[in-house]
C-alpha cells in the first residue's frame, strides 16, 4: 500500500542489479521476494502495525528489505547502527522501543519483543492515521541527541516521481536523513545501492573504481580526508559522475581543490535537516558554495539572515525535547545565511559562530584558510571564552609535518597575516592526533 509504487518498479527491473553488499550483487527480483518474505515473517511474529522497532544494522540486502516490509506493514521504525552502539539502551528507552529488529554482520535477522508499550502522543497520531513512522536521533556533538518523529507518508512522496538511475554508494546510514534519502532515490529509480564497510578514503575510492560508481553523496569532512591522502590518485575513478556534499558548511579552499583535481566530476551541495527532509538543491556550478534550495513540498524564507524552512514533510516533533516550529510551521533552522537572488551561501550554525569583541568570525572561513596551509592534515575551529573579547578564536590542528608548536603559530600567523582579518586569526592552537569527527564524518566543535 504504502511503498506499492516501489514494489512496481521493482518488478519491472528484476534482473537489474540493486544492491552490491560484500562485493555480492543482488537484483531487484531478489529484493522484490525479500520485502514479501519480511511481510509474512513480521505478520507470524505478530507485530502490529504501529509497532515502534528498531531497525538495528547496517545496510545489507536483508536489512534494506526489512526496512521496506515495516514501512508496508504500517510500523514506526527507529534506525539505531553501529555507530550509536554504546548509546542503544538510550536510544531504545526513549523511543519506547517494542520489537528490536537486528541483523548481523552475515545478513541474518532477528526480531525480539521487548516489555516496552509506546504511548507517546506523537505514536498515537501515526496510528490514529494508519501511517508508519521514523524515528531518526541527532547526533548530539553539541548537546543531547533529540528524537524527530516523521511521518513516513510525506517522506515517501518525492520519489514517485521517476528520476536518474545511478550507481550510487551509500555512505550515510539508516540512521540519517541523508542515508534513508539516498537509498530511496537510488530504489525509486531501480538504481544500484553500493554498501561499503570500510569508510576509509582508500575503502571508498576501491569501490568506487570495482563497481563503477556514478554518485557519491558524502561530506566535506570526508573530501578533506580523501584529499590528504591521495587515494584518488591510487584508483580509476573514471565513473564517477557526482558528488553531493552536505552536513556541514564546505570550505571554500577544500572545494576549489576537490574540482581542480577531478573536473569532471559535477559538484552539487545538498541541504537538509532531520526535522523537515532533503531539499532539491542547485549549486550555481561545481566550484561555487552558493546554492539555491527547496523545490516541491518546501519553502524557504531567511529572517534577520538566518534560515528557515517549511515543509511538508516536515516531522510531527521530538519525543524529547519542545517542538522548534514556529506558530506557522516555520522551522528556523539554525543556520546563518547571505542571499544573492534566489541563491543562499550558508555560512555555519548561528551557535557555533564566534564572537570576538562584537566581531563576527564563521569558524568555516577560517577552517578554509588553515586547509590551504602545506602540512595541515585537519583543523577544526571554535570559540574559547576569553574574559576581555569574550571569545577568542581556537584551532585544534592535525599536522603531517614534524614541527613544534612554536614552529607552527609562527608560520600559521605569518600565513594569515594577509588572507585574515587580525581577529579571526586563531590565537590559540592545539596540536592534535586524533580525528576531529565523528562517525558521520561530520567536525566535532568544542565549545567552551
């Protein structure tokens, strides 16, 4: 009923590949049978449209057609991955989890009820419609991790219409909006999802070059990497088409790099936000940060140069935390934004922005800067309490060159002195071995 239109196009195409998992590939026709299996199973094994169940795994063909079988059967799915391993008990408390759905590593499945009864308000809506749900928990690296319940319908609505079928390497998970994006488009347009369980540079860029991937959606934390180990100069990316970028604010040096180094590759930076979806976005061209965004179902409008969104499919609201809407379902996002015309240049999260005797610095124009350096591996940029500016800009850098610290400050201010304001060069540095992000391949920003 709900994913009837998926089912269809799956028919259609039932010799095409549809999942490459362990350099396995599985074909629609394959996927098609499963989704019908995980029907009867879930049904033998009573659970209940309306279920809450936690999707526990990551992408594998048995994992993306259970997930398909809970939508048609009408649950509220909640993806928990490996990424969020120390945190499930957490998680599954506050999603009142009832049925825990794992699959291993070899692809098998397992469903185990647990004593929980969700009774949220939210629940109850998804219910009172016949909807099934999602469930998808931020990831917290500025705070505690909220819980945004959607309405699975409004999600699926985009991908009726039929689009580009691309090879495609999903490299954000269940777990994320971009992840549960990606892999309906890539299902939608009987296109093939190629999971990867080596995230590395050089894992991705193997794959890339075994199973000619067409699309690459990823962040600009993950381009840095691949940029400073060279692992595309190790492999045939010839079929590489795209690359979408999103999560983060893409510094300005990074990209220029990326395009000069891969021309033909076309750039397109994507926005979205668990609380309101994927928007239809248009980069003005592959080496330009600005982007207009939205498209059917969405609108946009900036106040007092910050960003915010309406959308239809945007979520019900959290199951902890107050609802962020405005009283007329505007969500201001968060993030600070320039116009020019129908175009937006995001400029970073309004909380991370660093104010430096009333000065304002965006901690991506200085990441950019501090990238272009000889010898700067990763760098992050935050704010430190300082009790005269009241903040003072802070660098956490990794370095694959020898030098001390002083060796460092010395030659990064020397950089600065002409591509910076004085004030938003860092005056204060740390150097670092370990990875600045996290599990997503987004930067972790302290904030003190």
């Amino acid at each position: 009923m709900y994913i009837d239109f998926l089912l269809e196009r799956f028919r259609t195409n039932h010799a095409s590949d549809a999942v490459v998992w362990r350099d396995q590939i599985f074909g629609y026709g394959f996927l098609a049978d499963a989704v019908a299996r995980w029907g009867r199973s879930l049904a033998d094994a009573s659970v209940a449209p309306g279920t809450v169940v936690s999707l526990e795994s990551d992408f594998s063909p048995n994992a993306i057609a259970l997930l398909l079988a809970l939508i048609e059967r009408g649950c509220i799915v909640v993806p928990l991955t490996s990424s969020v391993e120390t945190k499930k008990p957490e998680f599954r408390a506050i999603a009142q989890v009832e049925t825990i759905a794992s699959v291993s590593a070899g692809d098998q499945a397992r469903l185990e009820p647990t004593a929980a009864r969700a009774s949220h308000e939210l629940y109850a809506r998804l219910r009172s419609a016949l909807h099934p749900g999602l469930v998808l928990f931020s990831s917290g690296s500025t705070g505690k991790s909220k819980a945004a319940v959607h309405d699975f319908v409004p999600l699926l609505e985009k991908f009726r219409v039929s689009r580009h079928a691309l090879r495609t390497l999903t490299f954000l998970l269940f777990d994320h909006i971009g992840g549960v994006n990606t892999l309906l488009y890539v299902l939608s347009n009987a296109g093939c999802v190629v999971t990867v369980q080596d995230r590395s540079p050089q894992g991705v860029c193997a794959a890339i070059e075994k199973h000619r991937v067409q699309l690459l959606p990823t962040s600009p934390t993950f381009i840095n990497l691949l940029l400073v180990s060279e692992a595309y100069r190790e492999h045939d990316l010839s079929s590489l088409e795209l690359v979408t970028y999103g999560t983060e604010v893409m510094p300005e040096g990074t990209l220029a790099r990326f395009h000069q180094l891969l021309p033909h590759v076309r750039l397109l930076q994507t926005y979205g936000l668990s609380e309101v979806g994927i928007l239809r976005s248009q980069s003005r061209s592959s080496d330009s940060l600005w982007v207009k965004v939205g498209g059917e179902g969405f609108e946009t409008r900036v106040v007092d140069g910050m960003l915010q969104i309406r959308a239809q499919s945007a979520m019900l609201g959290y199951l902890n935390a107050p609802s962020p809407f405005t009283p007329d379902g505007w969500l201001p996002t968060g993030d600070a934004v320039e116009t020019d015309g129908e175009y937006l240049r995001i400029r970073g999260r309004q909380s991370e922005i660093i104010n430096v005797g009333g000065e304002k610095v965006y901690p991506a124009e200085v990441e950019s800067v501090l990238q272009a350096m000889e010898g700067v591996a990763d760098v992050t940029v935050s704010a430190e309490v300082h009790p005269i500016t009241g903040q003072i800009v802070t660098a956490r850098v990794r370095l694959s060159t020898a030098e001390t610290l002083p060796e460092f400050r010395r030659r990064m201010r020397l950089f600065c002195r002409d591509r910076l304001p004085a004030f938003k060069i860092p005056q204060k540095v740390l150097l670092v071995d370990e990875a600045m992000h996290g599990e997503r391949f987004k930067k972790m920003r302290i904030v003190s």
